[in-house]
C-alpha cells in the first residue's frame, strides 16, 4: 500500500555541530522537538506583491510552526501548495490537475515508500519518437512531504518539455535516517535507467532535477552515477539545494525569520534527520565539500528571500572550481517554494522559464 503523507511542503535540513549537545530524535514519529534555537532580530527582505499574496494564504491557513511539533503533527501542516491553491480558487482559477499530463504509481523498491509517480504528456502518446526522461526529487526536508505535495513541477515539466517525469518518493526521518534517502534516491535513478525505454522514453536523454532537500539529491544523484559508472545525466537542475553546512553563511542570517522556511525549521529537520552531527559534513549533505569534478552542466535557482539561498550560490563557486558547466539565478523577491508557484507568482513563472530553457537546450 503506497502512504500517502499530508505535508508542508519542502523545507530542508539543517543542523550545526553546536547543536552537538542535544542529542538527535528517536525513529518514532512521535519524538519531541530540539529545545528552539535562540531567536534572530533579522527581518527577511520583503517579498512581491504576489508573493506576499501567497505568503498572506498560507498564514490564513494557520499553520502551527514546524519547528515546535513531532514529525507527525508536522506532516499534517497546510502546506505552501495548499497556499497556492488557495490563491488560485481566490483568483477564479482551476485546481484540477492538468489534464495534458497523465501519471502512474510504480514501485522501484519494497518498503511503501519506495515508489515513483511516472509523468507522461498526453500529446505524446502513440508517438515513435523516444521521450526525454526527468527522474525529479521532491523537498520537505528528508522528513515531511511528498509527490503529493510536490506536484506543480513535475506536471509543468512533463507538459512543457514533451518529456517523462519520474516523481521519485523515498523513505522519510525519522524513521529512516540518513542515507536512506540518498540511497533511495540511487536506486530510483539505476530503476529508471533500467525502465525508460520500456516507457517511450530515451536511456540517453535523462536528467535529473529537485527541490530543497531534493535538490540536494539531484546533486548528490549525479555524484553516484559518476563514482558507479553508470549513464550520466545530461543535465542538472537543482532548485534551492541543501548543500553547505556553514552555519554563518549570509542568508543563514538576512533570511532567518523568512517565510514558509526559517532558521529554526532547518535545525528541526537536521535533528530528526541525522544520526549525529557528524552526519552534517558527509559529502551528500555538505555538497561543497564533495568531489565535484565531471558533473554534468547543472543549471541551479535560489530564491534570494530564503536561508538556503547562500547553499545554491556556494554550490555554484564550488562547482565552476571544480571545472564544471554551471549557471546559477537567485530569483528576488521570492521565497522558498516559489518553484510551485508559477501560476500565481511572476518570479516563480519567470524561473520555471528559465528551467525549463535549461533543460530544453539539454535534450537537443
């Protein structure tokens, strides 16, 4: 039976060795919180109009703040999709999902979580041609959310780009800790690239994408393909990645009270996710400090209102050091999230565009 979690959407993980003194959580849904981090004066930029407008939604929604609920109080959260929808049906405009886009549950694995929602474009069908495949990784911090949450861009890339969308859910914290979710996250890449053709789609023509914590798997994905010899990706792309386990970083501070993601709810997650915080400087967390020579071209978005902006610009640098072909967009007035939001905020709009020209150039 596939588990289906009601979530917030994507906020990612985050815990500094200083928090070494409290020790992680329990596997249990049910384990209390980490004592709250002490509070930041800092007040984030303020967002566009159209962003607030969302942010306004969700706050109407009244949300309990994450970093003070179990992980099972936390997974029953309205989440920034919830926002966007509620935004939408404000604005006189449809939920229904997207009917040019059909989609299918398949497991890859045995646990109920291991399951990928498979994409495919109705426009396509019948069609000889072999379809570019986009194996994607949702956020929600490796312990909330899931394909549910995180529908709007899987649909908007499969639509878009003509191309298979392979939704990839994996096993949450704190049930499963780290690396469940990257070795997951393998083992769905190496299943895709087994099963591509027998979908219409083309083995030669996969790239890898993510939000949040799942753009971090997008990443660290690529590595694996790399260090196991298997067919490369052709692209990256990486949305507000988990990447860089400094805790002074700049957006670390001028975001700490932002909004739908903070500084207090990256500790939250770190704590539920790791197995200590040594866990914090492993490779496929702290991405700066892994072997990035040979990656493919990575194309990486931050939005500039979120304490994760500072991991996709250091991520870029240590990229470009390392050789590879890499553009980075921080995207203002936006939030964490915004990635979703492309129907009822311009800056989301504008970045889905640029992601889906960045991908489009890589399958020609």
């Amino acid at each position: 039976m596939i588990m289906k979690l009601k979530l917030f959407a994507g906020a990612a993980l985050w815990v500094s060795v200083a928090a070494g003194a409290h020790a992680q959580s329990t596997n249990s849904v049910n384990a209390p919180p980490p004592p709250p981090p002490v509070a930041a004066g800092t007040q984030p930029p303020a967002a566009a109009p159209d962003m607030q407008a969302v942010l306004n939604a969700h706050a109407s929604l009244a949300p309990k703040p994450i970093e003070t609920l179990t992980p099972l109080r936390a997974r029953l959260q309205p989440s920034a999709a919830d926002a966007t929808m509620k935004v939408m049906r404000e604005k006189g405009m449809s939920t229904a999902p997207e009917p040019a886009v059909t989609t299918q549950d398949l497991p890859y694995g045995s646990d109920p979580m291991q399951y990928a929602r498979v994409y495919k474009p109705v426009a396509a069908s019948g069609s000889a041609a072999p379809l570019p495949v986009i194996v994607y990784y949702h956020g929600g911090g490796w312990v909330i959310a899931d394909v549910n949450t995180y529908d709007a861009a899987p649909r908007l890339l499969s639509k878009q780009l003509n191309a298979i969308v392979v939704s990839v859910e994996y096993r949450h914290a704190p049930e499963f800790k780290f690396p469940a979710q990257h070795d997951d996250a393998g083992a769905a890449y190496r299943w895709v690239l087994q099963n591509a053709a027998a979908w219409g789609g083309d083995a030669n023509k996969i790239a890898l994408a993510g939000e949040s914590a799942g753009g971090n798997l997008a990443v660290a994905t690529a590595i694996y393909a790399r260090d196991n010899n298997l067919t490369a990706p052709v692209h990256v792309l990486s949305v507000y990645p988990i990447a860089n386990s400094e805790m002074t970083l700049p957006s670390r501070r001028d975001s700490a009270n932002a909004k739908p993601l903070n500084a207090a709810m990256l500790k939250w997650f770190g704590h539920y996710y790791q197995n200590s915080p040594a866990d914090a400087q492993d490779p496929r967390l702290n991405l700066v400090a892994a072997n990035l020579r040979g990656l493919p071209p990575t194309t990486i978005v931050n939005a500039q209102i979120d304490p994760l902006r500072s991991d996709g610009e250091t991520l870029a640098e240590a990229m470009r050091r390392a050789g590879d072909k890499v553009e980075q967009r921080t995207c203002p007035g936006v939030t964490h999230e915004m990635f979703g939001m492309g129907s009822v905020v311009r800056g989301a709009y504008d970045a889905n565009l640029y992601a889906v020209e960045r991908l489009r150039a890589a399958f020609r």
